[in-house]
C-alpha cells in the first residue's frame, strides 16, 4: 500500500520539529491536521497557537516567521498563512503522482515487537453465531490493520476446552442421552455435529431449570474434566475438539485464520495456574479469605484493580473447593502471552491452510518435530465483548499486583458490544420472534435458550440471496464462476456490516441493508472495485494497448493534468489510505477504515461518471486517466484486503 501522504506528512513534522528546536525553549508537540476546507491545502500546522505564550508574539506573527525560516520540504510547494496564524500547506502536485506512480517513498516499515492478538476465543461446545463473528471480524481486520503498518503479529485463538459450557453439552451426552464415546464419534464423523450440540446445549439448559439438583451434575463433569480421567473427560475432550474443528472451518469462510490455539486444559496439566497461584500467594496479590461468604477461597482485593473499593469488592480467584475461576486461569495466560510466567506449552500442528500457514494447537506432550516460538509478546490485545471488561480489569490487576507494570500497561482489553437483528431478519432467518418484538428495532438472541442465527446459517442465507443476484445478471457465465462471485460477495456484505459500526455500538444485523449495493455497504464498494477492473477490460476489448505510465507521465504532465481541481482533490483522497489504518489503529477502530472505504468508493464514482476514460482523444490526457483509474483500482482492492473481503470478477 502506498504511504506517500503518510511520509510527506512525517516530513513536513520532523522539518519543523528540527527548525523549531533551534528556536524555542519548551518544544510543543507539532501536530500536522487536514484543514476543514479542501481549498485551503493539503495540511495545516496550529504550531503558532502554541508557541504564542512562551514566545510573547501573536501567533499571525509567529507563523509568519516560520514560513519564512523553515526549510524546503521535499513534495511541499508552498506555505500559507492563514486566519490567526495558521500555517497551510500545499503539495507540489505533479511531483506528488509522480511518487504515486514510481512507489517512491514506500519503504518496508518494520516495527520491533511483536504484538499478539488474542480473537475469536469461542466456547467448543456448539455452532458459532453471528456475535462469534463480530470478535472474529474485528479480530482479524485489526491484525491485518497492524501487518500493514509493518507489524509483527501473533494470532492467538484460546480454547477454553475445560469450562461449564462444554461441561453442559457433556452432561446432555452422558446423562439425558446416554452415549458412549464412540456413539459421540459416530455422531461426530456424521457432521454437523456443531449444529447437533447447538440444540444439545439448549436442551440441557432448559432440564436444569426444571430439576435444580441437576446442577449438581454440571459440577461433577467440571471436576472430571478438569481432572483429565475418566469417561466424562474423555466426552469434552472429544467434543471440544471436534467443535474447534468446526469452528475453524467457518471462519475460514471468512477468510479468518490463527497462528495458534492455546488451551485451557494445558493451562491446567502443565501447571501453568499452579505457577501463577505460587507467585500471586508471594507477591501478596491474593489472599486466603477466612470469613464471609468468601471463607476458605483465595481472592483478589478490590483495591487491585478498583478505587474506593471495599473487602466486599474483592474478587475470588480460587474457590474453597480449590477450583480456580476463569480470571484466575485468565492470569497465567496473559503472563505467559508476555513471556513472564517461566512456562511454554508443547505444540503440534491442528490445520494446514491452502496457502501453507499452519495452525498450530497447544499439547501436553512433546511434538516430534519442530515448533514455532509463540508468546513472549511486546503488545497484547485482548478482543473481548464489553461484558467481560471487570474481567479484564482483574486481570490487568494481577499483572501489576505481580510487580509487571510495564505488561500491565500493554494488556490492552478491545472490547465491542452485543449484535442483534432487525425483526425482518429474524422472519427471513425463520427466527421464532413475537408481535411485540416485530415492533422493536431489534431483537435480542440467545445461544443458551437456541435462539440465534448460526454464522453458517447467516453465511448460507447471504450467499443464497447474492447468487440469486448474480444468476439473474450473469446467466453467461459458468455455475461455479457464479457461485465464487456470490460467496464474495456474502463475505464482503457480512464483514462490512460487522466493521462499519464502531466497537460501543450495539448492531442489529439486517440481512438486506447488508447486501444492498447502495449505500454505505461491502456491496457497495465491491462493485466501485468491479467497475474500475472493467474500464481495463473493455480497453483491451476494443484491441487498444496500455501506455507505460511511467514513460508517459512525467512530473510535468502529472502536474498538468492535476491544474484540474476535481481531478486532484479525488487523487487526494485516493492516496490517504495508509493514513486512514495509521488513524484507525491510533483509535483502536477499525470502522474507520471502513468508512474510508467507503468514501474512497465514492470519489471514485464521481472520477469515473465526471471523466470519459475510453473515449479520451487527448493521448496525454487519457494515459493520465487510465493510470487514475489503475491507481483507484489498486486502493479499493488493497483497502477491501485490509477488511478481509474480497474483490469480485464481475458483480
């Protein structure tokens, strides 16, 4: 991706950082804005503002003096000074394209650290839904987001194969349906066993409700399988990971991927908590409750991770009976994330993806081969839903309450809200919902009760609806064109609408503004991405040949053709998508980039309905254009990757 806009903007800060150093006594920070108005330049500096105190001088005055002090900046062809004492900058545009068009300026930035993200982290004891696919979208754009701006990252999946919820579907099996394990691998080599535990899971639910001392028995396949022995530990640990397999599977639909799925019971067996447990009891972050009605539990004050907090605030970390809660586990995880905890798991590949990436997935046992080095991470990043923030909290608490404040600073939660649907999605889906929810903006689900739409279902239904499209407009083409092209476009529609929202927004997914290709959608920009592919096509077409760009379009001809305003403005803003990730992880938002998306579609709307490309008669001119429209091309497609949706053949 090309960072033109992203190295000048650097430049014009470390030339004025350095111009001023000589200057000035307290140097403040040199921030590089875009003005409000397009006609007032590329950039604005306020640094005027801030020196106007230390220096006694009216900022007018100030910014006067800089402009006329400062240094050329290579790409910036004049400074202005405006209202109050802003500085406003041009670029010298045919220079400008030019580097556009060579890929000058694009060095391959790597970033030291290695920062691991944490997504997806599905309990393995049913189908995946649509809220699954909003951590896991959100997860896998930020990681694309951070590759793209030279970061190294790891991709953690953690796999929580030792909890109540696979506990749940374990007693389903073994109490309510009496299976064997090997009625359970019959089931699994069936398939859709995901979908078979989804209504398992459901079941089991609703018969704790009507006999309470059944929770008795969740408790007891909890021990069994915690401990590792036995029928019921051989049922999770056959149900867990033929779930993750599963699970893996639909998100690779969405083109989702992992480096490594730590789990649970490693965490366990490899004494990883123990560990953990021993220096949290050291360290004086936990201590042995005696009274109340946390008596003979290990607990966390509040005081660690809340203020003003009280003893009843304290958090348990162990419960009498010994078994340690999930933040407790949560603890030695994120030390081990950080390389601080003096453990490593065992590992063994689970998955080899068509493009060679392997999988890796965490074992006990040694692995007879050669493993990559996981963990040990500069960054993490946590992407959790925003119900889970006390948790995270605790966590956080613990690391610092352990004498690491420094990981504790880089423990970072991302957290998101809940996804609900419109009432019309729920009548498509075939979602049971009442008169009174039809009147609501949405409607709450809920995976414990079966109520929801499966990821697979709403993958399925969207690329039911998408062929239905491309069969009515593209009857020419092959059966298996049309159906990659409607699974494209599915991907695109349900990754866009996941990512358009920012993270504090509750979304009620609507299966047909999703697929709409008008509007702020995936859709939408996909076919500004077809449509640019298309000038190329009916080019060739017509038996004419491609100029060389780079033989034909000088500085001086770029700069000629870029007199034109509406012309430059849209190149402008074609060339800010380095800058819109830049800003988007800064944020922490990866919607930003979807609205850039989103905007870049549009400019290149109005270029392509405001210039004829194919019928140019200017030679000049039309070269200029096509390397315009070429120059779209490869911003829509490299922006829709960083969104991990696909451009289509055709729409």
């Amino acid at each position: 991706m090309n960072i033109v806009f992203a190295v000048i903007e650097r430049r014009i800060r470390e030339g004025v950082t350095a111009y001023l150093s000589g200057q000035v006594a307290e140097l403040p920070p040199i921030a590089v804005e875009q003005p409000k108005e397009s006609s007032f330049g590329e950039f604005a500096l306020p640094v005027a503002f801030s020196l106007a105190r230390q220096l006694r001088k009216a900022p007018r005055a100030i910014a006067a003096e800089i402009a006329a002090g400062l240094p050329p900046i290579a790409g910036v062809a004049s400074i202005e000074i405006a209202g109050g004492g802003f500085l406003n900058l041009r670029l010298d545009r045919g220079a400008y394209a030019e580097g556009l068009l060579r890929g000058e300026d694009v060095p391959s930035v790597i970033v030291p650290g290695k920062v691991i993200v944490e997504h997806t982290n599905i309990n393995p004891n049913k189908a995946a839904h649509i809220g699954h696919l909003r951590n896991a979208v959100l997860g896998d754009t930020f990681v694309r987001m951070l590759r793209a701006c030279g970061r190294k990252v790891e991709v953690q999946n953690y796999i929580d194969n030792t909890g109540v919820q696979v506990a749940d579907v374990v007693v389903g099996f073994h109490q309510l349906e009496r299976k064997t394990p090997d009625d359970v691998r019959a089931l699994i080599a069936a398939g859709r066993f995901d979908y078979y535990c989804w209504d398992l899971y459901a079941a089991t639910s609703l018969y704790y409700k009507s006999h309470s001392e059944a929770k008795q028995l969740q408790r007891d396949a909890l021990h069994d399988i915690e401990s590792g022995a036995g029928v019921v530990a051989e049922l999770g640990h056959l149900i867990a990971d033929a779930i993750v397999e599963c699970h893996l599977t639909t998100m690779l639909r969405l083109g989702i991927t992992y480096d490594v799925l730590p789990r649970e019971s490693e965490i366990l067996h490899l004494q990883f908590w123990a560990t953990a447990f021993e220096l949290l009891k050291e360290r004086g972050a936990i201590y042995l409750e005696t009274e109340g009605k946390n008596a003979g539990c290990y607990v966390m004050a509040g005081s660690h991770f809340r203020e003003n907090a009280g003893d009843e605030d304290s958090k348990v970390i162990v419960r009498s009976n010994g078994t340690v809660t999930y933040v407790g586990k949560d603890i030695a995880y994120q030390m081990w994330k950080f390389g601080i905890l003096g453990k490593d798991f065992h590992y063994k590949p689970l998955r080899t993806y068509d493009d060679g990436h392997v999988a890796w997935v965490a074992t006990s046992e040694p692995y007879d081969g050669v493993s990559p080095q996981f963990g040990h991470g500069t960054e993490v990043y946590n992407v959790i839903d925003s119900r889970q923030s006390y948790l995270q909290d605790v966590v956080v608490a613990g690391l610092r309450a352990l004498g690491f404040p420094d990981q504790a600073e880089k423990s970072v939660h991302f957290g998101y809200e809940m996804v609900a649907l419109t009432p019309r999605t729920c009548v498509e889906l075939e979602i049971p919902v009442s008169e009174e929810d039809k009147q609501k903006p949405y409607v709450l689900v809920s995976g414990r009760l079966g109520l929801g739409v499966k990821a697979d279902d709403l993958i399925d239904k969207l690329t039911e609806k998408a062929r239905y499209e491309v069969d009515s407009r593209h009857a020419e083409k092959s059966a298996a064109d049309r159906a990659a092209v409607a699974r494209d476009i599915a991907v695109g529609a349900l990754r866009y609408f996941l990512l358009k929202f920012t993270r504090n927004t509750v979304i009620a997914f609507d299966l047909q503004e999703a697929l709409s290709f008008e509007g702020e959608t995936g859709p939408y920009v996909q076919y500004a991405a077809v449509r640019a592919r298309n000038i190329f096509r009916k080019f060739a077409e017509r038996g004419l040949t491609l100029p060389d760009f780079a033989t034909v379009l000088d500085a001086a001809a770029m700069g000629r053709q870029l007199a034109d305003e509406n012309c430059w403005q849209l190149l402008v803003a074609a060339s800010k998508a380095f800058k819109a990730i830049e800003s988007a992880l800064a944020s922490g938002e990866p919607a930003a980039v979807a609205k850039y998306a989103f905007t870049l579609a549009q400019s290149f709307n109005v270029f392509y309905h405001d210039y004829q490309v194919l019928t140019e008669a200017d030679p000049e001119k039309r070269a200029f254009l096509l390397w315009m429209t070429d120059y779209f091309r490869k911003q829509l497609e490299s922006t829709l990757g960083i969104l991990g949706i696909p451009a289509p053949e055709y729409m």
